[in-house]
C-alpha cells in the first residue's frame, strides 16, 4: 500500500515516512504512527503522521510484516 489513503493507516501501524528535510533525497524513515495530521481522506503525496518518536512526515509505504 502506498500511504495516500487515509482508511489505510492507524496508530501503531509499522510504516515508512518522507521528513520535510528528506524529501530532495527520497530518504525513508521507518517507525510506528502515533497519530494522524492530514484529515483528507486521500492524499497525493501521503497522508501526513506523526511517529512513536515525535518525526513527522508523509507516509511512503507501509510495511508488510509477515
């Protein structure tokens, strides 16, 4: 999945975020969604989250855990 549906996301899913300071880069941060800022049920660029560690960013994939 790709993080711009907003359905698709809860707290304590395991996911993959862009930081604004990553965004040139395409760096990906991994971490568990505390809570969720974009209110729009979809996003172009992802849906907006804040991590378990306080980094916030756009949701780029979530991770499939076996």
């Amino acid at each position: 999945m790709d993080g711009k549906n907003r359905s698709d996301i809860y707290p304590g899913l395991l996911v993959d975020i862009i930081l604004k300071k990553d965004q040139r880069s395409g760096k990906l941060t991994r971490g568990t969604v505390a809570n969720l800022l974009t209110s729009a049920s979809y996003h172009t660029r992802g849906i907006k989250v804040r991590l378990d560690d306080g980094q916030i960013g756009r949701v780029a994939g979530i991770v499939e855990e076996d």
